[in-house]
C-alpha cells in the first residue's frame, strides 16, 4: 500500500438487537459485542469498524439493508455529525418505549427493585422544546470562519450547524447571526461559549445570551453588541469567570444596562399560579412543557395534605417548593448553593408564599443525616437530585427513626435512582410504589423519570 494512503475499515453485516444508554445499536460479531451508531433493533445494517477495544468493538452503519419498522427519516440535515442529537432516526414513539424500558432495566438490574404500578410516560413536543442550552463557539479559518453550536458526535469540534430543529425557534433562528456577530468582534478568539436561556419575557418569549468572555471586550465589541441585542431583541450577558460573575451588558431594547440590573427572564406553572423569575444561568429545566407537566404530576402523587409539613430536597430556586407549598402546611427546601435559596426566599415572597416556604442551604451530598436531624421529621419528601443521585439522602432516611409518608424522587439519571431505590427498599423498609419515564430530552438518548416511594406495608 502507498505510504500516507490509509487502509480501508472493515466492514461486516450485522443484525442488531437492542440499543444501549447511548442510542447506539448493540449487535454481535464473532462472539464479541459491537455498538453500532445509526442501527436499531431488528434491523440488519452493513457497517464499518471504527474502533476495536479488548471487550466491544465500535462500528458506524453504512447501509440499512432491513430497516426496522421504527425508523424514519432525521428531520435535520446535521443529524449524525452534530452531537445535539442522537435519536431523530426513531419514531418518537418508539423513543419513549425505549427510555421506559431502560428505566425498568435499571431498576430490576442495578437495583434489584421492581415498581408496583408502571406508570403512563410523560412526553411533550419533540422538537423546538429546548429552552436552555449551551454553544460552544470556535474560531475555525479552514471552515470558513466562525462555528456555533452544539459539538459533533464524539469530538471536541463543533459542529458546522445552520439550522437545529430541537432548539426553541427563536433560538435556532440566531444561530448564523451569532456567527456573524462573533466573527466581527475583536475578542472573537477568546469567546469559546454562549449559554441561552429562554424564558417569558413582558411581551412574549425572551432569549438571554451569556457570552463567556476571556477578555472585556473592546469599544467597539461593544457597540456591536448592542446593535445586535436591539436588531435580535434578545438580552446580553457578560461571563468574565464563573456563572456568578455574570453581568447584564443589556436589555433585549439594546440599551446598556446600570450595574443592579437583572433579567426579565421568567417561566410560570399556571396549574398552580406560581411565576418563577430567573438569572440565564440559574439552573431551570431545558423543556419548559415538559416540566409545567412534571410538576403536576410530582404535586399529584406526593399528595401533600393541609397540615402536613413537607421537605424538598435539592430544591433549586424553588420549582417544586412553591407549588407544593400551596397546599401543605410547610415547605422545607433545602440546596448546596446559597445563591439560589437566597433566590427561592425571594420567589416565595413574590408568589406570596413566604409563611408556607422557608428555604436551607446544605450540602446534600456530605450532610443527609445532619441536615435531616437539624431540621426535624417530614410528612412527605420530594428529592430532585443533579446527576449523581442522592446516596447521602438515602442512606440517611433508610436509617431515620421517622418515615415520611410518601416519597417522591425525581430522577435525570436511571442508574442513580436505581442505586438510591435499592438503599430505600432493601435498607430502609420501603416500597417502590411506581415510576415513569420522563421525556424531558426527545431525539436524544437522555432518560429521566419519577419514581414514588412509601414504606412498606404503610
């Protein structure tokens, strides 16, 4: 072979049987297991070796040679290279009945635990429904400029994106003026991110754009930036460190803003009467439909009753706390972060809650049994954990001298929930009652769920 002239991969047929947390077909080839991008079960696809390791090899399919009932056409023409996405190849249908079953296998499998009642998904829209998200931005000459958007599939690139279908309209309408935009600032090589938060602004939807800047920009940086936020009408942000360095450069009217100014952003729970202000990098939920539904859902099954006093565990600003605060005695939220109780005392007292939620700062990943003993016992408890779960929590009301009457736990991790739910019933006496996937992410691979809890013969 010539030299610099690179070897053609290898490519077999295979039949695929199921998919894995990922969204990538599982098949087997000469007893070893392959992850199969762009297969689904029951298809038989020819694909190509992409990378070989000791226990699985990777291969990318190359030609569907029996489709499965299931598929459909991507409906984004990046689909495959942009990592934003990773299941636009499935009917949506068929996306929900997967995520409720990998629900069900990690609960049996890793938790050795079985819900009583499996109950109905939650889904929504699945496409234009995310409200947040994070672009990286990169300089790249060779790609004709600057770069916007989610990075591609497996890669630190970002993706050439000029259109995205699973961001909210107004959003995915800014993404070749962001490109021009950053393309004639100075700073344009030290800005590697844009966060975007849409929220319900005075007249409509408002999109916030927080520019992680590594250096001020210049004069003229500014003067451009302010042309845009008044052509685009979105507000401006400036993010020099952290998320809390963040400061309103200005309002979607593209006037500078004085330096107390904060956002307009707000999203509303009408079922309940609750409006819930917020900072573009505050953490809210990326799918504002699917939450408003959640959190009626959530309020339904913990079931909190007039005189009952009710704790809410990893509460953020407050999206579960005030609505559950309409109808229980007391609410309790507790949250690692100081900025954001300060916010949810601040939201309760807008709401005209603040004789019915009181909020805790306490770090839930090191402190479950104190902050439980400081704080006294819980009629009901909703737990709403980041990734990692709430193993603390959980081993702290497994070895509780109370129990509360029911608990709600409220999962963005399948494998974690079935870690603490195993604590919960094997440990701590008790039951799991029921759960549900939850949709929050449609065409990607994301699951999360809610799962109920009560003790055990209670």
């Amino acid at each position: 072979m010539a030299a610099g002239v690179s070897a053609p991969a290898q490519e077999f047929v295979l039949d695929v049987d199921s998919l894995d947390l990922e969204a990538n077909g599982v098949a087997h080839h000469e007893g070893k297991v392959v992850f199969v991008r762009g297969a689904l079960p029951g298809e038989r696809v020819r694909a190509a070796l992409v990378r070989r390791k000791p226990r699985f090899d990777v291969a990318q399919t190359v030609e569907v040679l029996r489709a499965a009932s299931s598929r459909v056409a991507p409906r984004c023409p990046h689909f495959g290279v942009c990592g934003g996405c990773s299941m636009q190849h499935l009917d949506p249908g068929a996306q929900l009945a997967i995520k409720q079953r990998a629900l069900e296998d990690q609960l049996r499998h890793l938790g050795k635990v079985r819900p009583a009642t499996v109950l109905r998904p939650l889904a929504g829209p699945s496409w234009g429904y995310r409200y947040r998200a994070r672009l990286s931005v990169r300089h790249v000459p060779k790609k004709g400029g600057v770069l916007v958007g989610f990075h591609e599939r497996g890669s630190s690139y970002v993706a050439d994106m000029r259109e995205c279908h699973v961001l909210a309209p107004r959003v995915a309408e800014l993404l070749l003026p962001l490109r021009e935009l950053v393309a004639g600032l100075s700073l344009r090589e030290r800005l590697p991110q844009i966060e975007v938060a849409v929220g319900e602004g005075d007249g409509g939807p408002l999109v916030a754009l927080v520019l992680r800047v590594l250096e001020p920009p210049s004069a003229d940086d500014r003067a451009r930036l302010l042309g845009f936020a008044a052509r685009e009408r979105v507000e401006l942000w400036l993010q020099p460190k952290g998320p809390d360095s963040i400061t309103l450069l200005c309002r979607a009217e593209g006037e500078p803003a004085g330096g107390d100014a904060d956002s307009q952003l707000a999203y509303r729970l009408p079922e309940h009467g609750v409006a819930m202000p917020f900072r573009p990098t505050d953490f809210t939920q990326v799918n504002h439909r699917i939450n408003e539904a959640l959190v009626s859902r959530a309020v339904r099954l913990l079931d909190p009753q007039p005189g009952e006093r009710v704790a809410d565990l990893f509460c953020g600003l407050g999206n579960f706390s005030l609505p559950l605060a309409r109808r229980a005695r007391e609410v309790v939220g507790i949250e690692g972060s100081a900025t954001l109780t300060r916010r949810a005392q601040h939201n309760a007292g807008l709401n005209g809650l603040s004789a019915r939620a009181t909020f805790a700062t306490a770090n839930l990943f090191e402190e479950g049994a104190p902050a439980f003993a400081s704080l006294g016992a819980f009629d009901r408890i909703l737990v709403d954990p980041p990734r990692e779960g709430a193993l603390e929590v959980a081993k702290a009301l497994a070895a509780a001298s109370w129990r509360p009457r029911r608990i709600v736990y409220v999962s963005c991790n399948p494998a974690t929930l079935a870690r603490d739910a195993a604590i919960l019933v094997h440990q701590g006496g008790f039951e799991l009652r029921a759960a549900a996937a939850v949709d929050m992410f449609p065409q990607t691979s994301h699951v999360e769920s809610i799962a109920v809890l009560e003790p055990a013969g209670g």
